[in-house]
C-alpha cells in the first residue's frame, strides 16, 4: 500500500447522512484543516449526480493534502472518475462486479464484525492495491470489552482495518498501550466529528491523540 494512503487513512471522517451538501462540506472544508486526510461520503439520500457534483468539489479539498476520497455504495461515481475509492456494504453490489471501482488504482472498504467476515474477499481479476475493511469496538456495551474484542479482530485479520464506533481521543491514548498487531490501520470517526461545534478544533485533537498513541505521520 502507498505511504501516503497509510498516512490518509490514519483519521477518516465518515460524513452522517445528512444529505445537506452545503452542511458536509463545510464539515469536510474544517475537519480537513484540522488534519483529517480521508473523507468517506454516506450519503444515501443524495442522487448519483448531486453525490458526484458534491465529490467534485470535494476531490481538490483532499487532493491538495495527498488525501483520500471515498463514497458509500456507489461504484458507479468512482469508476467515473469522481472519488478515489467506494465503501462496499450490505446494499452494494458485490465486490466481483465492480468493475473499474477495484483496480490498481482504487481504494475499496467494506464492513466486519467477526473475524470470519475480517478474512479478505478481493474481487476476481481485481488488482486494488488496498482492500480495506472496518471493525466496530462500539459493538459492545463495556469499554474494555469492545477494545478486547477489537483488537482481536485487528490481531487475527490479514488485511488492514480501521476501527469505527464511540471513539475519542480518550479511547485513542489507551491505544499507545497495544502492540502494533493490535492496532488499526486508523480510526473512523462519524458523529463526534459531524455534531461537533467546532470539528476543526475536534479533528486536531484526534490527530494529536494519534500521534501520541505512537501512530507514524
């Protein structure tokens, strides 16, 4: 994998569906001066051409900073050259039949909860140079629990995660602790970045958090 996506994919910002272009980018606009380098679109709502019109404006914002650009489901607006990867979930289509989407060039990220569905599934013919997955250390009501059973998921896994659910700097600096078999790739960060009043200052945080935790920039 580049060291520039390694480095993207340290803090991704997960937009919360809102449908409200103006809402995610001045969302986008802030976390990314605050040092998030990977933006994924979830935006169900948003019609193919208002969610390609939206990534063009966003693409440059990521561009700039060597970052990354990725949209929920729509395969289609990546192979059109409007984002640089898609996040593959349940209503997708399957990895087999997205096309363009998971070459070399692409960036594709779906799902797991188990460490049977963190097991790879690239896409026949595929030469996707990551094929990235996330686990969710929310899962479980106790801190310690879903910690456990997230760094066990990362321990076990044979392609890179990141860890998304009820994280916060807090949970962040407990991660200097763990070994690096036990760590994530990054961290995926939804709603705390979306309701914050001031996700710039939010998002410096974070990454300050990561650094300390022993993250390489």
């Amino acid at each position: 994998m580049p060291a520039e996506w390694r480095t993207a994919l340290r803090l991704l910002l997960v937009t919360d569906g809102s449908g409200d272009a103006a809402r995610i980018e001045a969302l986008v606009r802030a976390a990314v001066a605050g040092g998030v380098r990977a933006v994924q679109l979830r935006e169900p709502t948003l019609p193919a051409r208002s969610l390609a019109e939206l990534c063009d404006r966003m693409r440059p914002v990521l561009e700039v900073v060597d970052g990354l650009l990725l949209v929920n489901d729509r395969a289609d607006v990546v192979a059109a050259g409007h984002a640089h990867g898609v996040h593959l979930g349940h209503r997708s289509l399957p990895p087999s039949r997205c096309g363009r989407c998971c070459d070399r060039d692409s960036c594709c990220r779906s799902p797991c909860t188990t460490s049977r569905s963190c097991t790879p599934r690239r896409p026949r013919g595929s030469t996707s140079r990551c094929w990235r997955r996330s686990c969710r250390p929310a899962a479980s009501r106790q801190r310690r629990t879903r910690l456990a059973v997230a760094r066990a998921l990362t321990r076990g896994s044979t392609v890179p995660l990141l860890w998304l659910g009820g994280l916060h700097a807090g949970v962040v600096a407990e991660l200097a602790k763990a070994t690096l078999h036990d760590r994530p790739l990054g961290i995926a960060v939804r709603s705390a970045l979306a309701a914050a009043p001031d996700p710039k200052a939010l998002a410096r945080e974070l990454v300050a958090a990561l650094r300390q935790a022993g993250w390489e920039d």
